[in-house]
C-alpha cells in the first residue's frame, strides 16, 4: 500500500500541513498511521476524505457539520440514512446559496449593460 508524508498529503489534497494536522485534532482524518521515526504516513482513503471535506467545506458546510458527517460514517452501515439526510440538508442549502447568487449575477450583469450604454 502506498503512503504519503504529511507534505506528499498536502500537495496532493491541496491542503495545508496545518490543515492535516488540525483535521485530525477535530477529529476529521483519523490519526494516520506513523512511519518508525513518527512521521504521519496517510494513505489513498485519508486523501480521498480530505477531498469530499475541502467539497463540504467549500459548499459552506460548517466544520460542525462535517464533524457530525463524519462521525455519522465512523458508525458504518447502520448510519447511511442518516449521512444521507444531511447531505441532503446540505444540498437544500447550497441550491438556495445558488438561486441567491444567481439573482445577485443578473443584478451585476444588468449594471454592467447599463454602464456600457452610458460609455
């Protein structure tokens, strides 16, 4: 199986080593296992995690809500409805945030017309 270092982990899930190291005090990423020296050696699954995470995160999903997602897949099988129902929850949210922002784009938009008659 192949392993990355922090800094391999980071480069490749386009985060921080900070952010590693602080996902998995929160209890985000799961304490990785260590290389003899003590080196944090991830592996495909902790950076697949930090990739669906950095979605949640960047959806506006709060690290609360990520933590209960998580902890809700921790559970395994017998948590899949609940793991659904928030994503769904999440999803809800998001589509509101678009139909917002989409408003908010034609409003930019219109001012931009009316600018370029103006010039």
């Amino acid at each position: 199986m192949t392993t990355f270092s922090i800094n391999e982990a980071a480069e490749r899930s386009g985060v921080s080593p900070h952010t590693l190291r602080y996902y998995e005090r929160i209890g985000l990423l799961d304490s990785p296992a260590r290389a003899a020296g003590g080196q944090r050696r991830y592996v495909e699954a902790d950076l697949m995690r930090v990739a669906f995470l950095r979605r949640l995160r960047a959806t506006g999903m709060s690290i609360q809500e990520m933590r209960a997602f998580v902890t809700l897949t921790r559970e395994g099988d017998a948590s899949v409805a609940a793991r659904c129902a928030l994503l769904e929850a999440h999803e809800q949210a998001v589509q509101q945030r678009l139909l917002r922002l989409s408003g908010d784009l034609e409003a930019i938009r219109a001012k931009i017309a009316h600018y370029k008659t103006l010039g």
